[in-house]
C-alpha cells in the first residue's frame, strides 16, 4: 500500500465508490461476503487498494496546503512544478492555535515578533508521496484562502 488504509468512517462515506470499485473488479456482494469470511487477506488488499486510489484522487486536485502550529504558520501553494512556502514564525509566546493568539497575529502582523519567510521546494520523483508525507506530519488541505491572503500582504 503507498498511502494509509482509510478509516472505517471513510469507508462508510465512501460505500458506494467502494461497491463501484468492487464492481470494477467483477465482485458482487455475496463474493465480496465470501472474500471476508474465506480470504480476509484477499479482502484486506481489496480495501487497501481502494484506499490508495481515493487517496491519488484526492491528492492530484489538491491545491493548497496548512500546517499551523503555536508558534509556526505553513501555507503552501502546490503548484505542477513545485510546492511555494510562505511560513509566519512568531517569536513571542502568542499560540495562533488559539483564538486569542490568531486575533493577535491578525491586529498585529508589522510586529516586531511576526517573521515572514517564502520558499519554493521542489517535488520528490513522487509528488503525491511528497503532499501525503506532509499530511501525515499535520497538514490539512485546504482552499487556500489564507495562503491567498498573505501572499497578497507580503508580495
């Protein structure tokens, strides 16, 4: 498997898909009833399968990406090329995690603690693997309103 298997809840989400995936392979309900109970192995290859393929889905439209820490802002634009970074670092003991730090990061963005940096990273060979590593280190995909607007305020 590339990615992650997805939870119970995703599946639960994603039933129908799942039925059209098993269609896809030629399985019907009663095969794929028979595959759990007679070759959970089988069946646990079935759904890592369809996991990876929701996945690439999901990660070829994805556009933006944010990782937000107390101290730290990650936005990145995920471009064909390249990925494009803008970070707000804070050196004060502000937690933008918060609703009062992130007021007080937006009142106070010309301060003296607010540092903004931009970088562009280039893509591994795998440029799904490189989005979904920095998913499974914390970053949400997002619209990118927020990459939007400082991209605006500091270019």
């Amino acid at each position: 498997m590339k990615y992650s298997r997805l939870t119970k809840e995703q599946f639960e989400e994603l039933h129908q898909e799942f039925i059209n995936f098993l269609a896809t392979q030629s399985i019907t309900a009663d095969e794929w009833a028979n595959l759990k109970a007679n070759k959970p192995e089988l069946a646990e290859t079935e759904l890592d399968v369809f996991s990876d393929l929701i996945w690439e889905g999901v990660l070829n439209k994805a556009e933006y990406l944010e990782h937000i820490s107390p101290q730290h802002m990650y936005l990145f634009r995920l471009g064909e090329e390249k990925m494009h970074a803008i970070v707000i670092n804070l050196k004060n003991d502000v937690d933008i995690t918060t609703k009062e730090g992130y007021n007080w990061l937006r009142e106070n963005l010309m301060d003296e603690n607010v540092e903004f940096l931009q970088a562009d990273k280039d893509y591994t060979d795998d440029k799904n693997l490189d989005k979904f590593k920095m998913i499974e280190q914390g970053a949400a995909i997002t619209k990118g309103d927020l990459y939007k607007y400082f991209d605006k305020l500091i270019n």
